[in-house]
C-alpha cells in the first residue's frame, strides 16, 4: 500500500468520528500546550534577562554591597547584612582612578519618589540617581535634550532626565525640555526625556526620574550603599578588570588572603547562571508534571484504536480476503494513531502560541516560542500516537481473515 494512499485511509477513519476523534486528543492537546506555553514563558523571561537585566553595559560589571550568592538563602543573606560594609563613593573614586584593564567606574543608586507638575501628581515614581558617565557605560539614549554633564555632577545641580512616559503624563500638550518639576517637593529642571524603553512584567520602564548621584546623596543623605558598574577597556580584559577591581576593593577594605570579600562582584554571566538554575528547575519539573498528560492521551488513543479494530473487524476481513497483506493492515492503523496524535500535538502548539501572546498583550509579560520546542512537541506526539498504536495495529494485523468475515 503507497504511503499516500495509507495516509488518506487514516484522515477519512479520523474524520468519519469527528467528536470522538476530538475527545481522544484532548490529553495531547493540553499537555503539548502547556508544555509549549510553559517554554516559551521560559525562554522569553531569558531573553528579556539577558537584553534588559544581565547587560549590565558594554563590557561591564557592578561591584556592590551583596554579591548574587548572598541571596541563595535567608541565612545567608543575614550573615552578609553583618558583614559587608557599604560601597561607597570613595570606593567609586579609587576604582574610576585605577587604571589598567578598567576603563572607567561609574556609581549610580536610587529609590521612589513623589513627581508633581502643575495639578498632576505621579507618585511612587522610580528615582534613579548616577554619575554622568553612566549613560556611555549602560548606553541611556535620549530622545529629546542631553544627560548630565560632569559640572552638575559636581556642582550637585538640582537638573533632571525623565522617562518618556512621565514626560507625556506631565507635558501632554508642551516640550518638557526646561520645564521645572518637584521631585518630593524639590523644583528640578528637566534636561532631557529617555528614549521609550517600553514595558516588562506588566510594568513600565518610562516611568522613572534620572538625578546625579551627588544631588541625591545631599538630599536623601550619603549614609547609603551604591552600586558601582566598572567597564573594562576591551572584552578581551573584562576578567583581568574584574581581578583588578576585587584586588583594590580588598586591599580598600583591608582584608586577609584566607578571609571572604564583604562586597558583591555581579557580572552577567553570574545573573544567566542563577536564572538557568531557577528557570531550569521550574522548566524540567512542569515538563515532567504536563507529559503526564501525554501518557494519559497515549493511553487513550490506544483504547480507542482497540475499539476501532472491534468496529471494523469485518472491514479488516474483506480487505484480507482481497489480498490485503499484514503489513498492509499495519501500516493503516499505525498511520491513523501517529495522524491522530499528530492533529493532538498541532492543535495544541496552536493554543498555546495564541495563550502566549495574549498573555504577552495583556500582561506585557514576554513570550517566545523556540523553533526546536515547536519540532520536539510535534516529534512527541506523533512518537505518543506511534507507541499507542503499535498494540491495536498488531491486533487488526493478525485477526484471521475467516473470522473476521464472521463478526457483525
């Protein structure tokens, strides 16, 4: 029997049931979609982290109080809270000033703020403050006006650069560049808006206010950590910068070679480890929870096909009777079990690329559905209605034609 001629036997038997058909595959279906739905929720928080979180800058790492391995418990984290000291802008000056492999330092920190411009109020507003150079180490944009300057970084200018979002709230209908905003109640002079960045989790990332670091530790006070991003002068010295810099912190802070760093050294490698190592485990374990599901469709799809082989006992006869070989008999329901499952697992893909982006639209959660995923889910499918069918197929294959002739 051609291949052809065997595939359109198996899409008449499945269209000729179509309810039951449907009701067959719903355990294909869901448990490919959530498998599907599950990845791409997976791979899109991935590469939001590693365009958005893990991209620390150009060649870039961020020396800071805690380090990502202080936050792998509680325990841990409070026995950090004892022992590292703050970073301060002291320590920026000395990294900025050493030289070698590391390019350049800049300090930034920050908070929330209340935002008001004539009538209309924003509140709980993201405060940034840093110095100048941040916007060539983590590449800021503008779309309108320019970023701090080095004489209002040391002149503690009361100067602001705000996200596109707030500038459209505050200035609908005006040019925010030269506007005068309060900022919890202090009058800053609005120099530039940020290019849109758009959103993540469902929350803007326009809404924010940009001071430099020396105006907001006047105001907010100097007793307070920093986070300082040093960028090394190629690729090629990032690791080199890296020892540079935890060699001056350590000598700053007078350590002991047996004694443990009280500061965090943070590089984008350190954050995509600690992101496989949640994402995986919760990506491995809803894996393993939805193939439940596709055990359970398998299951089903083989008693259904033993009830076809019951159904069509006589049909099986007439056929071996006309010269119908085994093989024959076996392709047939082989390809009907493989296509039914095959139907499962596309429906399925189709639900959760629609589930995927909806959520993407509507909780700006981002999504991506990997190529290799779409080809495994369909490859297991059709293996799960390939393995069930194997017993009704051998079933229907080696029913004696006489017999079969007999059945009603």
């Amino acid at each position: 029997m051609l291949f052809a001629e065997t595939i359109k036997l198996a899409v008449s038997s499945i269209l000729s049931h179509k309810l039951r058909s449907f009701l067959t595959l719903l355990g294909v279906i869901f448990g490919v979609a959530t498998v599907i739905v599950v990845v791409s929720l997976v791979e899109g928080f991935n590469a939001y982290v590693d365009e958005k979180i893990a991209n620390i800058g150009t060649n870039a790492f961020s020396v800071q109080r805690f380090s990502i391995e202080d936050y792998s418990s509680v325990e841990v984290l409070n026995a950090a809270r004892r022992r590292n000291k703050d970073v301060g802008v002291d320590d920026l000056k000395a990294l900025a000033a050493a030289g070698g492999p590391i390019k350049d330092a800049g300090g930034k920190a920050g908070g929330i703020a209340d935002v008001k411009f004539g009538d209309e109020s924003l509140l709980n507003i993201q405060l940034k403050a840093t110095t100048p150079n941040m916007e060539e180490i983590e590449k800021i944009e503008s779309r309108e006006g320019r970023y701090f300057i080095n004489a209002e970084e040391e002149s503690r200018k009361l100067v602001c650069f705000i996200g596109s979002e707030m500038a459209e709230k505050l200035f609908p209908k005006s040019d925010a560049i030269g506007q005068t905003i309060k900022i919890d109640g202090r009058s800053f002079l609005v120099i530039g808006v940020g290019k849109e960045l758009g959103s993540a989790f469902g929350q803007s990332r326009d809404m924010y206010a940009s001071i430099p670091l020396s105006t907001y530790l006047s105001i907010y006070g100097s007793r307070r950590s920093i986070s300082i991003s040093v960028a090394s002068t190629s690729p090629d010295t990032y690791l080199e910068a890296i020892d540079a810099a935890r060699t001056l912190m350590r000598v700053r802070r007078q350590l002991e070679p047996d004694e443990a760093d009280n500061f965090g050294i943070v590089t984008p490698s350190a954050i995509n480890e600690l992101r496989d190592k949640i994402f995986g485990t919760i990506q491995v374990a809803a894996i393993g929870v939805t193939s439940i599901s596709l055990i359970v469709g398998g299951i089903v799809i083989m008693n259904i096909m033993l009830v076809s082989v019951t159904e069509r006992t006589k049909e099986i006869g007439i056929r071996k009777s006309m010269g119908a070989r085994q093989s024959d008999i076996l392709k047939q329901f082989l390809a009907e079990s493989t296509t039914l499952a095959l139907i499962g697992g596309s429906i399925g893909i189709v639900i959760a690329y629609l589930i995927a982006k909806t959520v993407a639209v509507l909780f700006s959660v981002p999504t991506e559905l990997p190529l290799l995923w779409t080809v495994i889910a369909i490859g297991v499918s059709s293996s799960v209605g390939l393995i069930s069918g194997v017993f009704p197929a051998w079933k229907a294959a080696n029913l004696d034609p006489i017999v079969a002739l007999r059945a009603d």
